[in-house]
C-alpha cells in the first residue's frame, strides 16, 4: 500500500533509506538544511526541500503532519536536534515516526518521547552480517525479537516442485517451525501463499521464523551447488 513519508535528514542512513521508499513506490518527501544534500535527491524523491526541521511552523506548512510516517535519520554529531525533532513530530501527532539513534542513551531518550521504532544502524549492519553475509542461501534478514526474525532466501535444490507444505514450510511443527509469508517468481510477488503453492526454480522466499532454524535448512555443506540446481 502506497504511504505518504518523510525523511529528515540526508546522511548516509536517510539518502538509502529515502531511495528504497521512493522506488517502491511510496510519496516521500526529503527534508535536509544543506541544500547541496537536498539538490542531489532530485529526482530520488518525491519531493526535497531544504529546511530547518526543527521549526514545527516550518513542518506544518510541507503537510508534514498529514504524512503516515516520518523517519528522523539525523547522525550522531545532531543527537540534541534528533530529539527535539521527535518532540515535533509528536505534538504533530504524525501517525508513525522511525528514528535513527546515536547510542543507547539518545535511542532511551527518543522511545520516552513515543517514537515507534528507533533503529541503531550500526547493530543493525552487523545483525544482517552475522545472518547474511556468512550464509549463502540467505539473501536478508530483518529481526522480528532475539533470535526470530523474516529471512530472505532461495530454496534448496530438493525443494523444488514440492508444495510449501512438502516442504516444511508452513509452520506446522511448533516453536521452530518456518512459514512462508510471500514468495517472490520473477516480477511477480505472492504474499500469504497457500499450502499447496508449488516451489519453482528461481523463485525467492520470504520466510519468517527462529534465525537458527533458517541457517540450519538453507546452509548446509553443499549448499552452493545446490542453490547452483535450484536456480
């Protein structure tokens, strides 16, 4: 469903996270005081304007309080205006606001005001390289709670053909049991698929379950010629 977003801030963390919002098809307006910064996401975005965010009047005038989320992507050398910007968003009363926090004690400060999600990207970084990076059947990851998360994969060779059910993957077998939520084939997305889906070559699971369990059922020893077959 296409969401009306801001982005504040126009580091490292906001330009990418502006980018993957505006290709996937969402309103997302880039908000930044360097107008440099702000130049150079013509076009990656639905709209940039060059502000100071810390004005609510500012705010108020872009329709900034009509968006559905506002993700404050400020760095580390702007925690203090990192905060008041969240005291903002919130007596705006935006539906949702996403926060990039400096360190633990900036991320406690901004869930006191009542942001919804504070994300740590450096943590985040070495989450995804722990699950990713050194398992070649798992393309991302995104953790849910410890240990549990949504795996991004491709399927084993002897996965192939079967139905999801076949396959073990409709979450049938308790605590650690994996469910696919959405299955990717070619330019096509499937989301909750049913149990009689069938596997096909090249397809890309979305699969939502304990982190372990995942590495254990797409790595193993074999598993590049065996992700080699399956594609």
């Amino acid at each position: 469903m296409k969401k009306r977003i801001c982005v504040i801030g126009m580091g490292r963390f906001g330009i990418g996270a502006a980018r993957e919002l505006y290709q996937a098809g969402h309103d997302v307006l880039i908000l930044d005081t360097d107008e440099e910064k702000v130049q150079s996401m013509l076009g990656a975005a639905t709209y940039a304007v060059r502000t100071d965010a810390t004005n609510e009047e500012a705010l108020r005038q872009l329709g900034v309080a009509e968006y559905d989320v506002a993700i404050l992507a400020l760095g580390d050398d702007n925690v203090q205006s990192s905060i008041l910007i969240a005291m903002v968003l919130r007596s705006m009363e935006v539906p949702y606001i996403v926060a990039r926090a400096a360190n633990e004690l900036h991320g406690e400060a901004l869930q006191r005001i009542g942001v919804g999600k504070v994300v740590y990207p450096e943590e985040e970084s070495a989450q995804r390289l722990a699950h990713v990076d050194f398992n070649a059947g798992i393309l991302d990851y995104m953790e849910l709670l410890s240990n549990v998360g949504i795996s991004k994969v491709r399927p084993m060779a002897d996965m192939v053909r079967k139905t999801l059910e076949e396959a073990g993957l409709t979450g049938d077998s308790g605590d650690d049991s994996l469910t696919v939520i959405a299955l990717r084939r070619g330019r096509r997305l499937l989301l909750n698929p049913s149990r009689d889906e069938p596997i096909m070559p090249g397809d890309v699971l979305l699969v939502a379950g304990p982190s372990e369990r995942v590495a254990k059922v797409f790595t193993s020893e074999q598993v590049n010629s065996q992700l080699a077959v399956a594609e």
